[in-house]
C-alpha cells in the first residue's frame, strides 16, 4: 500500500487482533477456577497452580495451553500491524492526501490512532498477567503506570477530537453532512469508551484509594464525553441516511454501537468493584441479569439490522469474497469481538451468578457454543481480510 492511498482506517486492522486476544483471555477469566479475592484476573500464578494440580482434568490442562496459545499469536499480530501502521501512518503525514483529509469530514478516521493505542495497552496487561510470575505481588505500582498510559492516550483523542470539532463549528468548510451517510462519526466515540475502559480498569483493581479514584474519575468524565458524542453523532448522521440512504462503503459502521455497549458494561462493572471495594457496597445478582440483557438485546438488535443491510447490499460478497478493497472492512471485526466478550459477561454474571444456568452443565455449553462458532468465524474473516489487503 503506497502512502498516497494509505488511509488511518487500516489501524483498526490491528485493533481486532488486539479484541481477539481479550476473547481467548476471557475463557480463563470465567472458566479457569482461582481465588478471584485475591487474583481479579487470571495470572501467571493462578493458571500455573491450575495446570499443575494433580486434581485437573488432562483435557483442562490442554484446552488452557490451547487459549493461551491464541492469546500470543493475537497480541503479535496486533503489536506487528500496530507497528506497520505507525511506519505507514508517519509517511502518510507528508502527503497532500493527509491535508486534504484534515479539512473534511473524514478527519474522523484519525480517532483510529488512539483507539488501537488504548487497546495496546489492555493486551500488554494481558501478556504482563498470564506470563510474569508473581505480578500481582507488585501490581500496585503497575496501576499507576497504566494510568498514566491511558492519560496520554486521552490526551491524543482529545486533541484529534477537538482539532476535528473545533473546526467543525467554527470555519466554513465544506461540511456536507448529506455525504455522511453512515456512522463513521461514531468512531470518535469508540476511542473515548476505549479509553473509558482503561482507565476502569484501575478503578476496579487497585486497593489504593488515590490510584483507584483517579481511574474512576477517568472513566467517569469518558463516559460523559462519550455518551454526548454518540447521541449527538446519531442524531445528525441518521439524518442524513434517511435523506441519501446509507453509503454502501461504509456499511460496517451499522454495527458500531455493539463494541460501544460492551465497553460501557466493562466499565460500569468495574465502577461497581470501585465501590465495593473501598465502600462495601454491594450490587444483587438480579441487577446483573437486567443489566446484562437490556445490552445483549441492544447489540442483538444493531447486529441482526446491520446484517440484513449488508445482506440486501451485497458488502459481504462485494468486500469480503470478492476483490473490492476498502479499509472500513475491518471495522466488521471489532463488533463480533465485542459481542464474544459481552456473551461472557451475559453467560456468567447475568445466568451463572444468578442460579438460572449451572456451570458447566448442558445448557451452560448449549450457552457458550455460539460465542465458539461466533469467534472462529471471526478469525476466519479476519484472516481474509488480511490476505486480501497483504497484511
């Protein structure tokens, strides 16, 4: 891909690797036994006492090589197109092409950069927690670094985003919002959650009460920007797919709003640790069930319209099984990744926790069957769209 045709879209080619670690790390999250008081997350100690145990299954012991196997192959693969990006991304800079796009409405597509940075730094927490041994004897002092990481990271949305806005608002220019005929805008919106979650991640981890408020207060004033942003962007550019119909190029964006409501559930799961942590406040498991179902019908919803879309105008043969090429192909994956994640959290919290469903009985695997099919689909695209496109 020359400089001139390269476009900041092709970030979110390293951004579903990175999602798809965060699946595989999921099934040891939920289904790996560990002292959760002790170890929130799986870590290098925790899955070691597992495969090393006398009393676990040999099956057990292959199926969690197996996931962490995946978990490697995905976060070099993100960290390998992340870096590819940022080779092409600096020469792009130099171009005509990147001047022109800083003075319309695709100036959007920058919020990409960001967006793969915070998930950067959830798969190297990632990698750090299942393969350093006794990490979480120190993780106190790694809070406040991954604070850090994730205010630079805020700083750079910000400033792309206020850049963007800024001139939106104030300079005439040709902002012609009937040529924005999809939810693209929605992007900038996805990088501040992603940025959001980060920074929750501390609020629900960490028994310092300074480290832990400052990523509550992080995530806190993402979610307001965030939530602004998406009603905002949806009332506008809905508008303008009923007035021009929606442009075929950018049919992904229809499924969007799914990773935009698992990451909002992330963090308010989090929050809810924050409290109990430092307040003893406690949530039933009812709530987790309503809460959990109200999103999981949300994204249902976005996903089964968005299919039928795509469906009537042929985006999957066109983009996918045929040669067309277009980088907002890749923004099919991040929603597929979302939903395996979020069905974990609808599976555990809202079934398991609450009685309905006995881990690991028959419906629990009827249960967890779809999100197996759905992630290997998943891949299964990934990998072509990364054939196609060379990567």
């Amino acid at each position: 891909m020359s400089k001139e045709k390269y476009s900041p879209l092709m970030f979110l080619a390293a951004l579903g690797p990175g999602g798809m670690a965060v699946t595989f790390f999921m099934y040891l999250m939920y289904i790996v036994p560990r002292d959760k008081k002790e170890f929130p997350i799986p870590t290098f100690d925790t899955l070691k006492e597992v495969c090393l145990s006398a009393d676990t299954l040999m099956i057990m012991k292959a199926v969690i090589v197996f996931w962490v196997v995946w978990i490697i192959y995905f976060s070099f693969k993100h960290l390998q197109l992340l870096v590819w990006n940022l080779k092409k991304y600096y020469e792009f800079k130099k171009t005509k092409e990147f001047e022109i796009l800083k003075t319309g409405n695709a100036e959007v597509t920058l919020m990409a950069e960001p967006l793969t940075f915070a998930m950067t730094v959830n798969v190297m927490f990632i990698i750090w927690a299942i393969f350093i041994p006794n990490l979480w004897s120190i993780v106190e002092y790694l809070f406040p670094g991954a604070v850090v990481a994730f205010t630079l990271v805020w700083i750079l949305a910000l400033k792309i985003f206020s850049e963007y806005f800024t001139r939106l608002i104030t300079q005439k220019w040709n902002a012609d919002f009937v040529e924005n005929n999809n939810l693209w805008q929605l992007l900038s919106a996805f990088a501040f959650v992603m940025v959001w979650v980060g920074f929750a991640a501390s609020s629900a981890m960490s028994h310092n009460i300074i480290t832990s408020t400052l990523g509550l207060v992080g995530s806190t004033f993402f979610i307001t920007l965030a939530v602004g942003v998406v009603i905002l962007k949806i009332i506008v550019w809905f508008k303008a797919i009923l007035r021009k119909w929606l442009d075929e190029t950018a049919s992904p964006t229809l499924w969007i709003m799914i990773p935009i409501l698992t990451l909002i559930w992330i963090t308010i799961v989090r929050n809810m640790h924050w409290l109990h942590t430092h307040f003893e406040s406690h949530y039933s498991a009812g709530s987790y069930i309503i809460l959990t179902t109200i999103i999981i019908s949300m994204q249902l919803v976005f996903g089964y319209l968005g299919y039928k879309v795509m469906k009537q105008n042929k985006y999957f043969e066109n983009y996918i099984h045929w040669k067309e090429k277009n980088p907002w192909t890749f923004a099919l994956i991040c929603p597929w990744v979302a939903l395996v994640v979020f069905w974990f959290f609808f599976l555990h919290l809202g079934l398991v926790k609450t009685g309905v469903v006995d881990k690991f009985g028959i419906a629990y695997f009827i249960l967890l069957a779809p999100i197996v099919y759905l992630q290997f689909k998943t891949i299964y695209v990934m990998l072509k769209l990364n054939k196609k496109f060379g990567l």
